[in-house]
C-alpha cells in the first residue's frame, strides 16, 4: 500500500504560507469550496476523455475553456498517474 501524497494546501500551511481565510464569510467559502471541486472533476474528465457536456455549467464553462487554451498553447500533455 502506497503512501498518499501531502496535499498542496497541507505544505503551504507547514511552511506558514497559507492563505488567512477568517475574515471570509463562511458562506463565500462554501461556494468558492463547491466550485472548486466541481472544476476539478470537470478537468479531470476532460483530461481523461469521458467528459459529458452535460456536466458543463455555465459557471464551470470559463474554466474548462481556459484550461483547454492552456493545453493547446502551452503543448503540455496529459499523463498518467
């Protein structure tokens, strides 16, 4: 069984570089926390090949064409972990 890697907002918070979100409503933090995983998973599945159009908000869109820009300019390509 491997070992599961630190997540990024873990390492910030340990080397004292995480944000200070205490004078952000609970509520704005909520809606940013949701929009934030269902950006994920829209990305993910588009990386993956099995995004349904479906899923795409008009919220999420900007993200998934911006994500999509950055791949084509940028010549990254996807692999696997």
């Amino acid at each position: 069984m491997s070992t599961p890697l630190p997540r990024v907002s873990d390492i910030l918070a340990a080397a004292g570089l995480a944000p200070d979100f205490s004078v952000v409503a609970p509520h704005v933090l909520e809606a940013a926390r949701a929009r934030g995983t269902a950006v994920h998973a829209l990305l993910e599945a588009d990386a993956y090949g099995y995004l349904d159009d479906d899923a795409v908000t008009p919220e999420t869109a900007p993200y998934l064409d911006a994500y999509r820009k950055l791949i084509a300019e940028s010549g990254a390509a996807h692999i696997a972990s």
